[in-house]
C-alpha cells in the first residue's frame, strides 16, 4: 500500500514485521490445531495460545489469563456478553456515542423486552458519570459503553462510572476496539466486569481476531457449543473458561500474530504510544481548525481524545473529499458513517456523514503536514 495511511481507527497499518514474520512462521513451520491430540505440532499451538492469553492478561492487568476467551473480532465478543448476560426485564446503560457492533445487538434486544437507556455525551463536556448514575434502576443489569469513539475518538470516563456501577452492584463492560493498545486499560482498578476487544486495531494483530475477558464468577449465557479439545467424551460444553466461550478450531495463525502485536504493544510502551498520537492529533487537529471552511467535531482538548479526527468542508461531500484525497494525494481516510449512526446523529452529521483521519504510531509529522496542506487546497476549491 502506497501514500499516507490514515485509518488506523478501521484497522491498523502497516502492522509491525513482528508480526508478519510469526504468521509466516506458523504457517510455513509450525500448523497444529490447539488441543487436539497430544502431538508435537498440537502442543506448540497450545503454547501460541497459552501465551497470547497470558501477554493479554498482563497488558490488561488481568490476574487469571484463562478468563479470556478468543473471538473473531469485538463484534462477536459483544454480542456474547450482551446476550449472555441479559434477559427480558433487564435494564442495561449506554452512551448514544455507541458503534454498531453493540447498538445492533441491543436494538434486537429492546424489541425482545430488554429496556435500554442511552446517556448523551456532549461534544464540549463529553459523558457526565452522573448521568449514568442517575440513569440506575432497580432493574438495571448492565452499564456497558465503549472507551472511545469510533468518530470523534472521543475518550469516556470509564473509571469514573466503574466506580459507580461497583457502587451498585452492576455489571460494567467495556468495548476496547478503539482503546485498546492505545489507552492503559486495567480491569481491577477500572472495575471492568467484562472487557471486549479486538486484535486489529491498537493491538496491531491481524484482522479476525478479538475476545472478551469475563470477571470470575460472573456467568455468560455461551452463543454457541462444539469441540473444544477438552471432556470429549461428554455432549455437554464445558462449564469452565475459556472454553466455556470457546468452540471449533481457533484462528491459530490470527492469535500468535496478536501475541507478536501486543508483545509489540508492551514493550514499546502504551505511553509511548499514546504520546506519539497525541503529538500527531494536536497537530493535526490545529492545523485543520485554521483551514477556512473546514468543521471539526469532537473534543477540543487532544489529551481528551484518541487521535481519531471527524471534519467536514462546508459545501462538499465527505465522500467526495475522502475520494479526493486518496486519488490525487495518495492520503487513505475513511468517510460516512462509520458504522456509527447514533453518534452522528449525536454530532449533528447523521445526514452528512463526515471524513475521519485517525493516524498511528507508524504515522510521522510530514505525514499529517502533506494531509493539512491537501484538505487546505480541497478547501480552497
């Protein structure tokens, strides 16, 4: 892929040689199905994916790494926890800033007799923790939102309502798919039930690859039920985790590309990384607010955001101008609605759409002065 990637926030590139070189080491050398048979082949994979769960765990801050169950992608993991946990009569919490990856599965769910309530998060003052805690009902099972958004890169306070649902005894999840790797995420200080993520993203794995953390003793109704290499001999899934969320082969060279990514992650620091972003986000986000004609949505402050940027230039299409920069400027962004729709309509672009830019740690300066310089001309015509 040649010219300026920009949408790290869809998925990231390009992905550490780390990376690519464990795929490509599996695949040429290794193989092997997890947990089947005793062989040597089997029992290298076990290891791949013993050791993902473990550098996950750690990253996370997570004491028992066998409470994490791996998934396709975080899309999968929401939808188990969701409809694992939650039963008619339920109330569960949200923000209104959700993607469709958790907005879809409740949508089926509100018209199955679970009652859900979205909290406003404004684009100045962001989501107020006392909002939702004025939001708790007797029968609310779940508060769940994700970290930050997908359009705005808006960051929520998720310690804050943390602390809240403890207060009340309520189960908190968290969707990570744009936090994690990029802001520190820990379960036991944050207070995090359930923590759904993906491997593609700030994590710098491959795509088709995610999981969900589920605290001890907390119970998750499973989606689905199959070979799990363990108590073969019975027709009833195992009860105990991870595989009690697992079933069928798993994605194996998927898993130890994540294992590479995250070890990536962890040694060369979320800080670092986060750092990194920030740099680039105010820089960009500067030079775009002095850009006669261009909107810009989401918070003011850099430090209040992931470096995800949703802008507009008055008058022209955000398609148009996503088509724009990528054939004449070689600058790779994303345009519409960013499977978001309730957070556009949160932001007033439900009808419009908008242009996002969401840089990496493998993005540099000259790259976001080439993307200021490009969006002024488009501007300027």
């Amino acid at each position: 892929m040649r010219g300026i990637y920009l949408d790290n926030a869809a998925t990231s590139y390009p992905k550490p040689e780390s990376v690519c070189d464990a795929v490509d080491h599996f695949n040429r050398y290794l193989g092997g199905n997890p947990g089947r048979g005793a062989h040597r082949a089997t029992l290298q994979a076990g290891n791949i994916i013993l050791e993902a769960r473990e550098s996950l765990a750690a990253l996370f801050n997570i004491e028992d790494a066998n409470y994490i169950a791996f998934m396709s992608n975080v899309t999968e993991a929401l939808n188990t926890a969701l409809k694992g946990l939650l039963q008619p009569g339920d109330h569960v919490i949200t923000s209104d800033m959700e993607h469709n990856a958790m907005a879809r599965p409740l949508y089926v769910l509100s018209r199955q007799g679970i009652e859900w309530t979205q909290i406003h998060a404004s684009m100045k003052n962001g989501l107020d923790p006392e909002d939702v805690r004025r939001a708790i009902k007797p029968n609310t099972k779940l508060i769940t939102l994700l970290h930050a958004s997908n359009l705005t890169g808006a960051i929520m306070p998720i310690t804050a309502i943390g602390k809240i649902a403890r207060e009340h005894d309520i189960t908190f999840m968290v969707d990570s798919a744009q936090s994690a790797g990029v802001l520190p995420i820990d379960v036991i200080a944050q207070n995090i039930d359930v923590l759904a993520f993906t491997g593609h993203k700030g994590l710098l794995g491959l795509q088709g690859t995610g999981g969900l953390y589920v605290k001890p003793g907390l119970f998750i109704r499973r989606l689905k039920e199959g070979g799990t290499g363990s108590f073969s001999e019975h027709l009833t899934h195992p009860d105990f985790m991870p595989d009690h969320l697992e079933a069928g082969t798993p994605n194996t060279p998927g898993i130890i590309g994540l294992l590479a990514g995250v070890n990536f992650v962890r040694a060369a620091g979320v800080d670092k990384i986060r750092e990194h972003e920030i740099r680039l986000c105010e820089r960009l986000l500067q030079g775009l607010r002095e850009i006669p004609g261009v909107i810009v949505y989401g918070p003011a402050d850099s430090k209040d955001r992931t470096a995800v940027i949703a802008f507009n230039i008055s008058g022209r299409d955000c398609g148009d101008v996503s088509f724009n920069l990528d054939h004449r400027y070689g600058i790779i962004c994303r345009a519409g609605l960013h499977c978001a729709p309730l957070a556009h309509t949160c932001i007033g672009t439900f009808e419009t759409g908008a242009c996002r830019l969401s840089p990496g740690f493998f993005n540099n300066e000259e790259d976001i002065d080439r993307t200021i310089k490009a969006i002024y001309t488009l501007a300027k015509e």
